[in-house]
C-alpha cells in the first residue's frame, strides 16, 4: 500500500492478497496515534482485498503502524509491525 498527505489529512491505501488455499483469511492491523492514543482498524480478505480510507491531521495525529498476519479468528500467524512517525 502507499499513504499520502494532502490538505490537512492523511490518505491511505491498503492492499492485501491471498494466494494460498488453506482457507485461512489475510488480516491487516491498521493502528494509528493521536492525542487519544491508538485507535485500530482491521481488515481481512480470503483473496484480494483494497481499503481506502483517510484520516484527518487535527487531534495530534502523529503516526502509526501496520502488520499483517494469517490464520483464524482464535491464532494469527502476525508479521512484524511497519511503524512510521512524524
């Protein structure tokens, strides 16, 4: 996926696919940081799957993190978090 800023908000563009045929479903973790604190969104696909979304940059925010895994809704089989701060 990619991210970019324009006129005071964030827009994100998430894409996922899954090839193998173990009937287990791709989860994506979007986190993000605000004065709030972290706010999550998940996202999951059993093929391909693209989420569009964007985030305003008032109320602190300040950064935020993905990973993504496999498995069921009990055992993810999560990657490493890709992280960015501003």
């Amino acid at each position: 996926g990619y991210w970019y800023y324009s006129g005071g908000r964030y827009y994100f563009d998430i894409e996922a696919r899954d090839h193998d045929r173990d009937r287990q479903n791709t989860y994506v973790d979007f986190s993000y940081h605000d004065n709030g604190g972290w706010h999550t969104r998940r996202f999951s696909t059993g093929g391909h799957g693209e989420w569009k979304f964007n985030i305003s940059a008032r109320g602190g925010f300040d950064g935020f993190r993905t990973h993504i895994g496999e498995g069921n809704n009990r055992d993810f089989d999560w990657g490493n978090y890709y992280g960015h701060s501003f």
